[in-house]
C-alpha cells in the first residue's frame, strides 16, 4: 500500500524467509502432498497472516520445490556443482532427493546482506535498527484480589481488595513497555469503608515507555486514575500503623546500627538521584509525561452534632489534577531553551461542611439550592489552579534554578461563627491523645540519658516572647527527645544527633542565665542561635549537671556522625565554596546573591465571605444552628504576585486592579445599588511574565519600563522583603513591606460595625466540649504524680519563666518595618439612611510602622488634612469642619507615636510617647457637630460590667476596694506636640448666616444671602494663633508601683505663643481684642493612678506673664452671644440604633475573676469622696481697656491687675 514502515517489511520479510523455508521443506519430505496440514508451526504462522499473504508464499514454495527438482535433474546429468540461485554464489556437492530441503548458508547470507538482516551468535535474527520485534512478553491478570490484616487479637485491623487487575511487560530491542490496568478497589476496616475506588472499572491505567516507537523522546508514562471516596477515620488507621509497628523492645545497639544505615542509604539514595537528574538535564534528555489523575474525595467525620442528632463532617474534594510536559515547546531565546517546562492543571477544588448523613455519590450539581439552616456550609468554592513548572537544564549563576508561573482564575473562601466552631471539632481529631490504650513504641524507655531540664521556646504575637519551659529530656542512641513528663506516650519534639554540634551558650546571649546548652547544625552563627527553630536550648539546674549532659550529647554526636561515609556531600560542599571563591577573585558574578527561585503568580478574582448570626441570647447552640447572615464580602481583583530568592532573601511584589469590601448588612435594606466598607479601584494592566518594577529592588532600564512603574504606582501595590540575618543586605531589618494604594475610601455604617461585633463575639463563645490536649494530659500528670517523687512533682508543675531581650533590647533591630503610601483616603461616617454625617479625607499619607523586639513606633504624615460636616450642603460656609489655612495652599500633619519596655535602655518612665506637628489647618468649632460625631460613637460602645478587687493594705492593715482598671492606672502617653498657625472659628449657630465669609489670614470675601432679612445679624469668633506646643512629664510619689499608696502624676504644660482674638459681624471682622501677650501657660497636673486619692483628679493652673487686651461692650456681647448660642444649639444626634446586640447585654451577675492575689473578693464599691477638679489662675500683670461701640468709638476704662492668684 505504500504505508509500511521500514520496520514491519524488515519484520515480513523475515516470516516470509522462515514460512516458504519451512513449508518448501515439509513438501519436499512428501511430495505427494499437495498442501501441508496438521503441522503446528504452519498453523501459528498462519494466525499472523492474512490469506493473501499465505497463498502467494505457498505458491513460491512450491515452485522452489519444482524448481529445485529440475535443478538437481539437471546436476545430476551434467555431473556439475552449481548452486540452484541463479547468480552461483557456492561450489558445494549436490545433494541427493531424498534429502531434506534447506537453502545453503551463503545462499542466506546473501539473502540477508540484499534485505538488511545480520545473523547473532546464537543463530537468531538481530536487525540492525530499531525494531517492535518482541523478545519478551509477560501479562498477569487476576479477576480478584484480597489482602487482610489480622492483629495480635486475631480480629481483622483491615482488608484491601482489588478486581480485575492486570499488567503487562513487553521488550524488545531497545524498547520497553509497561503496562498495568486497575478495575476497581475497595480498603474497609470493622468500623467502616476507608477507601473505595468510584468506578467499577478502569480506576487505573497506565502505560511506561522506554524509547518508545512513535515518539522521538528518551521515555514516556501516561497515566489515569479515577476519583475515589476516602473517609478518615482516626482509630482504624492508628491500629494499621500500630500493626506495622513493632512492639518488641529492640537493643540500642541495634538501633543505632540501624538508624545509621538507613542514614547512609538514605543519603546516597539522594545523592545519587541528584547526579542522575543534573546529568539528565545536563544531557537534554527527551522526556514525555502525560498525567490526568482524580485526586480523591475526602470525608473526615466527627462526633460533634451540634443539635444532638446529626454528627458534623468536613469533606474535601482534591479535585483534578493533570500534569504535562512542554517537550516539543518552540523557544524564543536562548534563554527559554536553557528550562525544561511542566504544566500542571488542577481543577475543581472545593471544600464543605454538612450535618448528617452524606456521600459523594449524592451530590447535587446545584451546591446553591443547600443552605446552612439544612446543615450545608461551603468552606472554599470549588476552584482551579494552572501551574507552570521551568527546570533548568545546566545550572548558571545569571538564572534562577527553577522558575514558577501560577494562575488562579477564581478563589472564594466562607467563613461564620458556625464554621469556625465545627472547624475546632474537626480540628480536634488530629490533635496526639495520650490515651490509656495507647501502647505504641516509645524508645525513651530506654534512655542512656534522662532528666529534668528547661527548654526554651518562643511564643506571643510574633513569636518575640522567649520563655524557659520545664521539659523532661531522653537520650537514646543517636536522638534526643523531649517530653512533657516522663510518663508521656508521645514526645513533644525531637531530633536526630547525626551532624550536630553541641556547646555551652554565653550567658549574655540567654539574659546571662548560667549552665546553658544548645544542640544545632554546625553552619549556625552562635551570635544568633537562640532564634534558630531547629536549635534545642536546654538549662540544667548545676555545673555538674550541664557537664553530664555536654559530655553524653558530644559521644551521642560522635558516634552517630561516625558511621558517615568519608567521600560524600561534605567533600562536594567544600570544593564548591572553593570554586565560589576562585570565582570571586576574578571578578565573576557572586553566586551568594544570584537568584534560587523566581515565582509568579496571577489570582484574576479573591474572594472571602464573611457570616454572622444576629441572636439576643449568644450561646453556643444558636450560633451553631440559627440561619446566618450574609456580614461582607472581600474581594480583590486582577491580583499579580512575584516572589524571588536571593541570598537566603525572600523578595515579593504584588499589585491589585481592584480592592473592596461590600457591605451587605446594610445593602440587604438596600436593592438599589451595592454598599462598601471600604473601595479602591484603579484601572487595568498589562499582563507580563514579569514585570520589572514589581519586584523590591528592581530598577527600570529602559523607558518603556520606567512608564510601567509609574503605571504600578496607581495600583494597589505591596512589597515585601524578608531578610536573612547572615546575609550581606541584612541592615538590622528582617521583615520589610511597602504598600502604595492610590485611592482608599472607607464607609463606617453602624449597623455593619455592631454586626462584626457579634461576629467577633459569635467567635469568642467558648465551647466546653473543646478541650486542649494540654489540659489533658496536664491533668492526668496531675492524677498519675502521686507515687512520684516531691522533686519530680515540682519540677512538672513548675512555672514558665519569661527571658527578655534575647532579640535585642531598644530599637537598634527593626523585627517588622511596614511603609504605606497613600495618595488619597476618605473616611465616610454614614447614617442608617444612607446619608452622610461627616467626612475626613486626606491627601499624601505616608505611614511607617516599626516593630521592635519589645517595643513599637508609628509614624504618620498626612497632607491636606480635612473633615466636613455633611450634614450641611457643599457651599455652606461651615461645611469644612477642618481645612487648609489658605484656600488653595497645603495642610500638614505629622505624628510619631512610640511604646516603650521598662527592659530597654531608652525607658524613661512612661509607656507610650506622641510627638505631632500640626501646620496650616482652618478649624471650625460648632459644638452641635462635635457632639452629633460623638453621639454617632457612643451608640457603638458595649455595656461591659466593670469588675472589683479588695486589696488589702499592708500599712493600714485595712481592706479598700477599687476597680480593676484603678489598680493598673490609665497608661502614661508622652506628648510633644506643636500647632503652627492654626485658626479657629466659632459661629453664633449653624443655620445663622446672613453672608457666606470665606476667612483667611487677611482675605475677607462676602456674600449675600438674599432669601435671608437684611436686618439680622450673624457673629462669630476668629482665634488665630501663631505656635502652641503641649508637652509633658510623669513622676511616682510616694513611692513605686508596687506600693498600694503610691501615686503616678502626669503634668502637662500648653504654652500659647501669639494670640489674636477678634470678633466678626456680617462681613466685618474687628480688630484683635487681644494685643499683647507674653508667658501664657496652661499646665494640667492629672493622676493617672491614685488610690488612696490624696491629689485632685485633674488640676488646671493658668499662668499668665503679661496681657493686654481692648473690648468693648458690643465685642463683649458677641462673645457671650457666641458662646451661648454655638453650646446650646441643639445637636442632631443618630438615634439609637433597633438592631439587637449581645454585646451590650453580657451577664454582670457572675463571678468576677480576681487580678490581684492580696485577698481578692468580688462585691459591689462604695467610692469615697475626692476632689475632682481643681482651677487655679496665676497672673502677673493683666491690662483690660474697655470701650463703647462696636469699633472701640469711646474709652470707658483701663483696669490693670497685678500679681493675682486665685
């Protein structure tokens, strides 16, 4: 037909040659016959053969035959020797008729040499190129398959079973063929099914290829599994791992025998596999994998119901995953050849929660149609993932090893009270119980080595808080482990001695605590091992002690290490550091900073759903089944990460299109239009592998880049850096993030902010059924201590003890530094009918925020600081609460607001410290406003009960009681603040505008209000001042803080610089009342904690050097009028809110818990009497001109006051 391959005639011809040979000999044997039947090698190869085939060869055997007998007729009369092929190759004797018929040995090899075929050794035929000839074939099949597990009881632990499985293996030449095919099968233990295949036939299909025919690569696997239901219970498999686990005691010196030799194997198995893979890489070896596996789907039931009947289940479907590789992909440049590429997909990914009976094979395609009321709780969306996997081929330092590119087209999490709570119950199967029937192997019962040490562990927000825990330390062979008590069935960590070091820590670096010992990786800074995770940290109680334990860790460490090979990964390492620094001394690139792993990633749409429950008594069963909520739903769009490696550096960039949080307890009122707590939304991108720019540290290096990066500014852009502290860009920095958002405008709605305070209350209810495993198995030492001895007993139920400054004392370390920009942000206090109640925006806000490892600072800078007051229309005069001094100028705000350790060494007595600069801002006061925005607050603040202590005086030898808060005291905050050219007005009312005055420094412009009669009056009052500075002290009297009578006094002095007071009618403003004024002081003396209240709760002195002013009596009148009228207007205060809260209806009967130890009770306080304010006026000269008239027409009198005090 012309189709054949050059394999299949080479194949054919070698039947055609072994059929016509074998058939032409059989009809020579017996010429009477006219065809051959009954011969069993005729009738194999005629199953290969269509009839065409086998016709035309059988009529060329028989004319060899005739041919053949004529040939030998002829010899035999010619007496010559002559072959019967035509060309005469051989010269050998006829043979007689009776003899058998065979073609000679040169007559084949002619043959052979003409078509292609070579004869092997052992008289088999090989063929010169590759070939489907098969050698071998091998095919097991079994219908069915079973395999029990039967324990020491002789019940079954469990039974695997398998139908119709079937594999095969095929050689040939050079290829090879494996095959294996699974129907179906089924894992089951007595208390239920664990595993079950979906399908009933082809769960698994597999084929591997070893140079395969029609495939120019150097191997191919194509491989297809089906879903399966898995469900995850607890106890049947602890009893398959307990079965596979030995219970006989084993001899420690055949346990480190072993532990060492598995260690070798282990270590050559990797590195031998490392070398085999680079030298494929290397090699550009050609390979093709095909995968499209069903990952299972999971049911971990539990035995909570929270309506006492039906048991909760989490099930987690993996989805599908399908893994490809990019072989034959077309580079584009030099670079793209250097990757070998990998695509994985996996789909249809999803997670949820369901109450009652239910399996996988009855789910509804419509998850929509369940709700939470019917016990249906969606915890992740069903979702997908693209990945793209570029390994390079020959490692070089100008490019990252591997290359990671990830998309995500939709991820959407939900998350309520509800779900949390059933969470902590699945969450709570996997939590190590030390059950009584628990009888697994545990080594540390023969230990070379144990005792009682302390461990130190890291703990807090943050990890910063170090602390010494009393731990029970075992020794065995080549581990140490560490355990809660010596009774303990399972360990709370442990490590192997292989390739460690042990030492005695300085005492400076463990806050000079003596007899310390670490066990680490040799290549660790010692300056910087107490903040290793891997590093154990052990106290002893005595020299003698940390001398036994040093000396048996350092033989423990010697003859695990011993046992290494000599050649290995530790001669690799080094010749490598010695290339690295051959290189460096020529001027190559530095290896330490090239770059490891470079990741990108696009999430097109994130989505996270919050839930909540609105119940007027919040207790743990109606959060679990009342119907939810919808609360808000994040999301982000267009979201593009890049994260990169370099020099032990964590580098990530991500950028956002879209930011925004929907409010949807208030858009559920609303059908109109969408609600928001809070929006950013900027534009679109361009989408690029990478994006330079994105990344911290990239620079742009063309132009085209250069307009992207400002392009990226106007996103929602972060950028995070963590720093390794031995690398050499660590600046006493080691987590970095920068955030630039270009637009943030935030929506405050008070239903929403009461609905998150349920939330968070919903959350915070605790569950009884919910016991740590600490609490456990702290109890049951408590139980099993009693035949121990007193030490022991002490020594489990001794106190941690905090250890501070291990990360550093003061603010010379930066633990986490965040930097946010922010061109623009908008603060909207919303009423209930969706109507606006004020306003703050901002313009250029630069915020830094610094974390110590025992303190903090916030920095802010704010431009153009304003507030409006909504509730009055745009051009109203009064409508800017707060604004620019200038119209069309520039406002600044700068604030520094810093915490302070009593350990640190810039402590100076107070806890917190504010220093702000405040420049250029145009205040109005209108009291009706202040209080509205106040009243908007207070219907926000819970009722909480306010808890009591008796304390008892050890001097007095009497009992008080106080509140709790009394006992602390209020926090001392340092102030430092400075007010450059700030001016306030104070309208006579809001509504009381006859002209809109637009007031700057010294610009007046006026306009008419004509709907208004010309003959009323408005006034109002302009305070300009040049510079105020506040700033303060703090002192302990009477003693320290641990001293009941001791009190904590906070002085706070205002000085007032340059004052001018004048007073404004219409569109006239008059001249300053105030001319003169030097020494002016306000300085307020507060008690921030004075039981015994020996001083007033607030003093105010007022110290006035020299003053003087004119007024007259139409100025004096203003004032007044002012005055009375801006503070008795009446304010439009939000009613109060119908929606119901929990948070204000706490139960204030209960107990209240002690928080101090010198004889606590709880009861009801009878406060004694105190002063609460003291006022104080210090004068020393005061000069008042008083005059008639509204522009000062006639002077009445000059009054004059000297040294006054009062």
């Amino acid at each position: 037909s012309g189709k054949m391959s050059w394999e299949q005639v080479l194949r054919y011809a070698s039947l055609r040659k072994r059929y016509i040979s074998l058939y032409a000999s059989l009809l020579k044997s017996d010429p009477t016959q006219v065809t051959i039947i009954g011969n069993k090698e005729i009738e194999d190869l005629d199953r290969e053969l269509d009839i065409e085939l086998i016709l035309q060869w059988r009529m060329l055997a028989h004319k060899f035959v005739e041919k053949s007998a004529e040939s030998n007729h002829n010899m035999r009369k010619q007496k010559a020797q002559k072959s019967w092929w035509s060309f005469g190759w051989t010269s050998q004797s006829p043979k007689e008729e009776s003899e058998e018929f065979n073609f000679s040995e040169e007559d084949w090899n002619q043959l052979n040499k003409i078509i292609g075929y070579k004869e092997s050794d052992d008289g088999q035929l090989a063929v010169n190129s590759k070939a489907d000839v098969i050698h071998t074939f091998l095919v097991v099949h079994m219908n069915h398959n079973a395999s029990k597990l039967i324990g020491e009881t002789k019940e079954s632990v469990a039974e695997l079973s398998c139908e119709d499985l079937s594999c095969s293996i095929k050689l040939y030449p050079e290829t090879k063929v494996f095959d294996i095919k699974l129907g179906s099968y089924k894992l089951s233990s007595p208390k239920g099914l664990l595993a079950e295949s979906a399908t009933s036939h082809d769960s698994l299909v597999g084929v591997f290829h070893y140079k395969p025919f029609d495939d120019k690569v150097d191997w191919r696997m194509v491989a297809k599994a089906s879903p399966c239901y898995m469900t995850y219970m607890k106890d049947s498999i602890d009893q398959i791992v307990k079965f596979f686990e030995s219970n006989t005691a084993v001899s420690q010196t055949i346990a480190l025998e072993t532990a060492a030799a598995v260690q070798m194997t282990i270590d050559e198995v990797k590195r031998t596999a490392q070398q085999q893979m680079n030298r494929a890489l290397k090699d550009h070896a050609r390979f093709s994998l095909d995968l499209d596996i069903a990952a299972p789907k999971i049911t971990i039931p539990t035995d909570f119901c929270p309506d006492n009947t039906r048991a909760t289940k989490l099930l987690l479907d993996l989805g599908n995953l399908m893994i490809r590789t990019q072989d034959n992909y077309q580079p584009e440049s030099a670079e793209d050849n250097m990757y070998l590429r990998f695509d994985l997909v996996l789909s249809d990914v999803s997670a949820f929660l369901f109450d009652g009976d239910y399996h996988w094979s009855q789910v509804s395609l419509n998850k929509s149609a369940h709700s939470t009321k019917s016990g249906f709780f969606p915890i992740i969306d069903m979702c997908g993932v693209i990945l793209q996997l570029q390994q390079i081929r020959l490692e070089s330092p100008y490019y990252p090893p591997t290359r990671l590119a990830v998309r995500l087209p939709s991820l959407a999490f939900h998350f309520s009270p509800a779900r949390y709570h059933r969470l902590m119950h699945v969450i709570k199967i996997f939590e190590e119980e030390d059950g009584d029937n628990s009888e697994l192997l545990r080594p540390w019962n023969q230990a070379d080595l144990e005792g009682w040490l302390s461990l130190l562990t890291w703990k807090g927000v943050g990890i910063r808080e170090a602390v010494w825990q009393r731990r029970y330390f075992c020794l065995v062979g080549p581990f140490l482990y560490v355990l809660e008590s010596p009774d303990s069935r399972s360990y709370k960590q442990y490590t192997s001695l292989r390739g460690k070091q042990v030492y005695q820590v300085p005492p400076e670096l463990v806050g000079n605590v003596q007899h310390v010992l670490v066990v680490c990786s040799p290549t660790r800074s010692n300056n910087k091992v107490v903040e290793d995770s891997n590093a154990i940290i052990m106290r002893c109680e005595s020299e003698d002690s940390r001398k036994t334990w040093h000396s048996r860790l350092q033989r423990a460490i010697y003859y695990a290490s011993n046992t290494a090979p000599i050649s290995g990964l530790s001669e690799t390492s080094s010749d490598h550091d010695d290339t690295e620094s051959d290189h460096d001394n020529h001027g190559m690139i530095d290896v330490g900073i090239a770059e490891r792993l470079f990741v990108t990633g696009v999430l097109d749409e994130l989505k996270i759903c919050f839930s909540y429950s609105c119940q007027a008594d919040q207790s743990l069963m109606k959060v679990l089944l009342n119907e939810e909520k919808r609360l808000f739903e994040f999301r982000a769009i267009g979201g593009q990460v890049e994260v990169s490696i370099r020099d032990n550096n964590i580098f990530i960039g991500t950028i956002l299109k879209s930011l925004e949080i929907e409010d949807l307890v208030c858009r559920s009122q609303r059908w109109s239009q969408p609600c928001f707590l809070a929006r950013s939304y900027i534009g679109t991108a361009d989408e690029n592998f990478r994006i330079t720019g994105l990344l911290p540290g990239d620079i742009p290096s063309s132009r085209k880049e250069l307009e992207l990066n400002e392009t990226l500014e106007s996103f929602v852009k972060a950028q995070v850096i963590i720093f390794d502290q031995n690398s050499a860009q660590y600046r006493n920095i080691d987590k970095q993030v920068i955030v630039t958002l270009a637009t943030l405008t935030f929506f405050c709605r008070r239903p929403t902010i009461l609905a998150i305070m349920e939330f968070i209350n919903s959350i915070n209810i605790e569950d009884e059924n919910l016991a740590t495993s600490s609490d456990r198995s702290s109890t049951a030492i408590m139980k099993n201590d009693v035949s121990r001895d007193v030490d022991e007993l002490h020594a489990s139920t001794i106190e941690e003890h905090t250890v501070k400054g291990l990360l550093g004392k003061g603010k010379s370390r930066v633990m986490f530094n965040l930097t946010l920009k922010m061109e623009q942000a908008q603060i909207l206090l919303m009423k209930e009918n969706e109507t606006k109640l004020a306003c703050l925006s901002q313009e250029s806000l630069l915020t830094d925020i610094k974390v110590f490892p025992s303190s903090f600072s916030i920095k802010a800078a704010l431009g153009n600081l304003k507030i409006s007051d909504d509730s009055l229309p745009s051009s109203h005069l009064y409508y800017w609460a707060c604004d620019m001094r200038n119209p069309g100028g520039r406002s600044f705000v700068e604030l520094e607001f810093t915490s302070f350790s009593n350990d640190d060494e810039d402590y100076e007595g107070y806890d917190f410290s504010l220093f702000g600069e405040l420049s250029e801002v145009r205040i109005v006061y209108l009291n009706r406003f202040i209080q509205e925005v106040v009243g908007y607050f207070m219907g926000l603040v819970p009722n909480s009960p306010k808890s009591v202590i008796k304390v008892t005086d050890q001097v007095t030898n009497s009992e008080k009681w106080f509140a709790a808060s009394e006992i602390e005291g209020s926090p001392a905050v340092k102030f430092d603040l400075s007010l450059k050219k700030p001016i306030i007005l104070m309208p006579q009312r809001t509504d009381s505008l006859e002209f809109h005055i637009h007031i700057a420094s010294d610009i007046v412009c006026c306009i008419v209000d004509v709907n208004r009669e010309p003959n009323v009056i408005t006034s109002f009052l302009k305070l300009d001042i040049v510079h105020i500075t506040v700033k303060n002290t703090f002192q302990w009297i009477g003693g320290s803080k641990s001293e009941i009578n001791a009190v904590h006094l906070e002085t706070l002095m205002v000085e007032v610089e340059d004052i001018n007071l004048n007073v404004g009618t219409g569109s006239d403003i008059g001249e300053s009342i105030i001319q003169d004024v030097n020494g002016l002081s306000v300085i307020i003396h507060r008690s921030l904690r004075d039981l015994a209240h020996q001083f007033p709760s607030i003093e105010v002195i007022i110290k006035i050097e020299e003053l003087k002013a004119e007024v007259s009596n139409k100025e004096y009148q203003i004032i007044t009028e002012c005055a009375v009228s801006n503070f008795s207007e009446v304010p439009h205060i939000p009613p109060s809110l119908d929606q119901y809260s929990s948070m204000t209806l706490n139960d204030t009967s209960g107990d209240i818990v002690p928080e101090v130890t010198n004889g606590v009770d709880s009861e009801t306080t009878n406060v004694e009497a105190s002063v609460m304010l003291k006022l104080s006026v210090s004068i020393n000269l005061v000069e008042l001109s008083l005059y008639t008239g509204l522009t000062r027409d006639a002077s009445l009198a000059t009054v004059q006051v000297h040294c006054l005090f009062y």
